[in-house]
C-alpha cells in the first residue's frame, strides 16, 4: 500500500501558497485494510476515508467510466491495481494531476509543472469532457488569488464548448452547482468566478440571469450574494438550492434599496414593516457598507437605531385586530425622527 499526497494541495505547494486541504490517495489498497487500519469509510459512489487521527480524506487509486449522464453517470473502478499514473489521469487539470511521495517527490506524469509555471489550465484527457461539473469548477478555480490570472488552453476552451453545447450541464445537480458557487463565494474574488460564468458560456440552466458579475465589496459571503442580487436585479437563485440565510438576505436587501427618505409616508411605512429591523440589524448593518446604498446609508442607519431603542412591549396588551393600525402609527412616528 502506498499513499500520495494529490491534487490542489500539491500545486498550491509548489506555488508557495499554504494549502487549506489536503487530499490523499492510496494505492495498492482494499475498502477491507483501509477499515481494518481504522479508516473510516465515507465515500458513498467511490471509496474514501477519513483517516482516524487527522480526518484528513484518503481515496483509493480509481479509474472511471462514463455510462450516464450529469455528474453522476459514471461507474468506477477501485481495485488495487489501478496506478498512479492511472488514477491522475481521471483528474480535470494538468495542474491538479501532480502527485507527492513521503520523501518529497513529485510525480507529473502530464507536465502541470510547466502548466504551473506557463499559468495555464490544460485539461488532462478526453476524460474531460466527459464531466460537466468540471466546467463549473474551472470558473470556481478563478476564484482563488494564486489562479486569477491564469489562461486556458485552447483546447481545453474546445472542450468547454463541447461541454455547453451537449446541454448536459443542466443534467448536474443543483446542489453541486449551489456548493461550487458558495465555495467562490467564501474565496478572495468571487466576482472572477461569475465573469467565468458569463464569459464560458455555463449561464443556462443555473445562472440564467447572471449579467453582471461584482460581488466582492465585502468578505462576508452572504452579503457577496447580496450584492451580486443587487447587481443582477435580484433575478438570481430560482433554479438553484439556496439557504435561508442566502434568500433572507436578499430580500432584506431589495426592502433597503428602496428605503429613501424622500418617499411617500405611506411607502415608507411599507417598506419599513416589511424589513425586521430587530431581528437583522446586524445584517443590515453589513449590506448599508456596500457601494449601492452609500446615497441613503446614514438615513437607514438612524432608521435601524430608532427602531431598535423603541419599546414595543406595550404592544402585548393590544387585541390582534388593532395591532396592524397601531403599528403604523410608531413607524410613522420612528420615520418623523429619523428624518
């Protein structure tokens, strides 16, 4: 049994850059002596374990075979005489295709060295176009500080077309495509990887409103998703597996784009019984740093302060009936002083 040190972790090595993961893979090795060396199995279409001191996730050498379509079309093959060689071929760029040794040697069978060093993406086999997702993941690479300012090979741009034109994208599982986008998301320019979006072509079905691609004003990656509705006339998300956390914001931030203190008494009053002052302050207080509300930002804030230092307690011995008219009443008074 032999164990290599593979994949993101290794390029960003030799870039000089401290990896956040690293991932393993094993050859010559079983699902059964893994278990029995007391890895524990995780992997649900393939054979991974996470080791039991570091968690760190250790997959056995695989090859692969496309039978189906999306993501999931494929069937593997895991038995222990799989190579190396074998199993890094199967990987999406040359880049990601180097493998590490115990002593510290590297095994590049495709050259990702060069690549590093030339700053290209080059896919490593036919393999490629096999494997919709990776498409998606090229766009989530440009995401990451190190790789921005990489090209792609044009052959590798030939695939990506083959890959749009097949329509198979829309076979791939919206919760894949959720979990590419909020790893961007979380990343140093999350605006690069939308830009990839639009400029590859990989809009439809998931993205199909996506025109333009700023999000990065602030590091907060829900406030990011925020902006990028803000930017794209909050058209995004429908075909996508959003959290509560990502459609709360939004809506927060369509109710505060519209806040001005020059609208009519009752829009105002509106608006602000739409938007749970209380509850997002925090939150509110966060998007209010974006560019787009810079006119109207110190109106908000006052807004927010005022409602938050007001007692609503006495609220609790109104009947239900009243309650609504009683209401409009202190937001109009709160929007008075905070004029």
């Amino acid at each position: 049994m032999e164990i290599y040190k593979v994949g993101g972790a290794v390029r960003d090595s030799l870039m000089g850059v401290k990896p956040s993961d690293t991932d393993w893979v094993v050859i010559g090795s079983s699902p059964e002596e893994m278990i029995s060396r007391g890895y524990k199995p995780i992997g649900k279409d393939f054979p991974v374990f996470l080791h039991p001191k570091t968690n760190e996730e250790f997959a056995l050498a695989r090859t692969e075979k496309k039978t189906g379509t999306g993501y999931g079309g494929f069937t593997f093959y895991y038995g222990a005489d799989v190579s190396l060689e074998e199993d890094l071929s199967r990987r999406d760029f040359t880049i990601n295709a180097i493998a590490q040794d115990d002593n510290g040697n590297i095994i590049d069978p495709f050259n990702g060295q060069k690549d590093i060093e030339n700053k290209l993406f080059k896919h490593v086999s036919q393999a490629f176009y096999e494997d919709p997702l990776r498409a998606i993941r090229l766009a989530r690479f440009y995401s990451y500080k190190h790789l921005t300012k990489f090209n792609i090979d044009g052959s590798t741009i030939k695939g990506i077309e083959k890959i749009v034109t097949s329509g198979e994208i829309a076979n791939l599982s919206s919760n894949r495509i959720w979990s590419e986008t909020e790893r961007a998301l979380s990343s140093d320019h999350p605006s690069s990887f939308f830009e990839k979006i639009i400029t590859l072509n990989l809009c439809d079905p998931f993205f199909g409103e996506l025109n333009q691609p700023i999000c990065e004003s602030q590091n907060n990656k829900v406030v990011r998703w925020a902006e990028l509705q803000i930017n794209n006339n909050f058209a995004l998300g429908k075909n996508l597996p959003l959290p509560n956390e990502y459609k709360n914001i939004a809506n927060i931030a369509k109710n505060l784009i519209s806040i001005d203190k020059n609208l009519k008494e009752d829009e105002l009053v509106s608006l602000v019984m739409r938007t749970d002052f209380s509850r997002d302050n925090d939150l509110i207080i966060e998007l209010t740093r974006l560019p787009v509300y810079a006119k109207n930002r110190n109106y908000i804030l006052r807004l927010a302060k005022v409602i938050n230092n007001f007692d609503f307690s006495f609220l609790a011995e109104t009947s239900s009936d009243k309650i609504k008219e009683e209401k409009i009443k202190i937001y109009k008074e709160i929007i008075n002083k905070s004029k």
